[in-house]
C-alpha cells in the first residue's frame, strides 16, 4: 500500500495512565503504522501514555479536545466535539471507551464523514465516586440515557469481551459485536528463574517465602480496600511472607498513608514499589498473584501474569475467557478474606509448569497473529479495501 492510499485513523482514549487502553492503542500502532496514518485524540492536558516514543518511532501525529471540568462544562462538550470533526477529517475514527459517556464524539465523527468504531474496555458503569452526592445518585440513569443514545448511532460496535460488549450495546448491537483480543508480547513475560532468584536476594526474601503480589492501577476499580485486608489477613495469618504493590494511581498516597497506620508486623510486610517498566521480573519474583476488582473489562495484567505462569486469584466479574491456561482461579469479593488468603495459599505451581505456560500464551487468542488478523479484517472491511 502506497503512502497515498494510506486510511487516515483517529484513536480516542488513551490517558496519561497505564491502562489496558493504554496498551491496546500503544500495540495497534507499533502494529500498524506502516499500513494506516495514526493520529491520536487526547481529552487532557497530559501527554497519554508513552505519547513521546510513539511520535519519534512512528511519527504520529496529536490533537487535544478538552474534556474535563465541572459538571456544568460536559454541556458544551458536543458542539466542541462537532467544531473539531469539522475542522478535521478522518476515514476511520476508533473510540476506546469505559462508559457510553462518549457517545457524543461518535455523533459527531459521523457527521464528519467517519466510520466509527466505539470499542468497550469495561463491564461495569464506573466514575460514579468522582462527583458529588447528587450526581452520583443521577449517574447511573444518566449512563442509560448515554448507552441508549449511543446504540441508536450507526456505529460498528467493538469490545475486549463478551461481558464488556453485554455492558456496552443493545441486544441488537451485542449480535454484530467484533470481540478483539487484547494482544501482549508474551516474551517480554516468560517466567525467569534466575531474575526471580537475583530479585529475591536484593530483597532479602527466603526461596521458600510466600510473595503475593498486586499489578495495578491504584483506583478505586482495583477495591483495595479488599487488597489491604486480604493482605493483612494473610501476614497476621502467617500465610504471607511478603507482599507488592506494582503500579501507580490516584489513590496511592492515601493507601500508602493508610498502609502506614497498620500494625509494624503487617505494613512492613506490604510495600509499594510504583510503577515498574520491569513488571515480568516482580511477577517471576511472586508466587501468586491477586485481583478482587469491582469490574473490568478484559485486563492485560491477567494475560500477562499467565504467560509468565503466575498463578492469580481474581474476582469472579472478570471474564472467564482470560482464563486461557487454566492457572487462574476466580472468586466473590463477598467472600471472607480467610477464604481469599488459604486460596492463594494453595495455588502451587513448578518452575516447568510455569514455562509451560509461556508457550500456551504464544498460541492462545491473545497472541499477536489473532490481534493481527481481527484488526485488519475490521479496518479493511470499514475502509473497503480488499481482503
């Protein structure tokens, strides 16, 4: 394909955190760039998520739609919606979403002469805690109004799951929705014996000390109030010998105070280590891993644990269709704290067994051929060109 022919592609949602959208727009680019003109659509001030790497690599280029303020302000959110598509044209336009909040940007792309792809991250009406006490009780049918809105737009609809489309569209819609798997470099998270040693030593751990560790965004998604009291249940318990907190958040300072006012045996026992670009060396590093979420979409994090063979005990509003090696166990977050803590306890897994999950990884619906092929069959359908 020549330079000219190239489709013109907006991505929308990615943000100034690592997220599994993140990861979703920052692999369809090192992907496909050769083969479609990206350009990314911010609604922040903050540059999104590796922004700097993808310009200088693959020269994409950036816009900034403003989408933040007060409540009062999402009024005007439309008409700067429609001045942007006016100004700007583009062939395809790929919506990354949690919420049918952003329902406003497909309209207004259409009527730019786009085809709109509106992709769901998420099972779960969320970010009803950001806002005050009245809009939280109007939220949710401000939500049903939004998702109505939004299926009635011709739009082609996208998700990471079957629970996340169920969320998202209409019945009518869920029937013609294009399931795209969240691809991930399996690689990059084979299990590694000799790091996990080298890690353990640096951090004076035993081989034989349990190490449990957590990979995310510290959010209120992530419930760790759950996390927190699963932990210290398990050290208090004897159960734990240690135990991690990879990843950043809004809340991190408010857990790590919290973590503070714990009792000496249990917060020198939890540690939070931000947000590491080694991830598969504190996952080789752990024994299990653990992810009582209040909903997700399709997280990246399980598929990666499980390419590096680490056993994860999640909550059971995740889809079981991330379940591709069979070491990972879901569970009620209602379930009592001792319930989650013997669980994890008895999730025992062999160095070899470990490795054999690195190669079902490489084969699994999440490998980078299946991510390969659903993408361009859709991008290639929308566009016209030929198969």
């Amino acid at each position: 394909m020549t330079e000219i022919e190239k489709k013109n592609i907006l991505i929308f949602g990615a943000t100034s955190n690592h997220g599994g959208v993140e990861s979703f727009v920052e692999n369809l680019i090192t992907v496909f760039h050769e083969k479609y003109n990206f350009s990314i659509l911010r609604f922040e001030d903050k540059n999104f998520y590796h922004q700097t790497e993808l310009i200088q690599n693959f020269g994409i280029s950036t816009f900034c739609l403003k989408l933040y303020g007060s409540f009062f302000d999402r009024i005007f959110y439309p008409l700067r919606a429609n001045i942007f598509f006016k100004k700007n044209h583009f062939d395809i336009v790929h919506i990354n979403a949690n919420s049918p909040f952003h329902f406003f940007i497909a309209r207004a792309a259409i009527r730019g002469g786009a085809k709109v792809i509106y992709e769901s991250h998420n099972s779960f009406f969320n970010s009803a805690y950001y806002h005050g006490k009245i809009v939280n009780l109007l939220l949710p049918y401000i939500r049903r109004i939004q998702k109505r809105k939004l299926n009635k737009l011709p739009i082609i609809p996208a998700a990471v799951s079957t629970l996340a489309a169920r969320f998202m569209f209409s019945k009518r819609n869920q029937k013609k929705t294009i399931i795209i798997p969240n691809y991930f470099n399996a690689d990059f998270f084979r299990f590694n014996l000799n790091h996990r040693k080298k890690m353990r030593k640096q951090l004076g751990i035993c081989d034989d000390d349990r190490v449990v560790v957590v990979v995310a965004r510290i959010t209120y998604q992530k419930n760790f109030d759950k996390i927190l009291s699963i932990f210290t249940t398990g050290i208090m318990n004897k159960k734990f010998a240690q135990c991690f907190i990879v990843g950043n958040g809004d809340e991190y300072m408010e857990r790590v105070s919290q973590v503070s006012s714990f009792k000496k045996i249990v917060r020198d026992k939890i540690h939070f280590v931000g947000q590491q670009e080694n991830v598969y060396d504190w996952m080789s590093m752990s024994d299990v891993m653990i992810m009582p979420s209040l909903y997700e979409g399709l997280p990246y994090t399980l598929l990666e644990a499980q390419a590096n063979g680490l056993p994860s005990l999640v909550s059971d509003c995740i889809a079981k269709e991330t379940n591709y090696t069979g070491i990972t166990h879901f569970l009620s977050i209602d379930e009592m704290d001792t319930v989650w803590v013997q669980k994890a306890t008895e999730m025992n897994i062999s160095v070899s067994q470990r490795n054999d999950c690195f190669r079902l990884a490489s084969r699994s619906r999440f490998s980078k051929d299946d991510f390969v092929r659903v993408i361009d069959q859709l991008y290639q359908s929308i566009s016209g060109d030929k198969q």
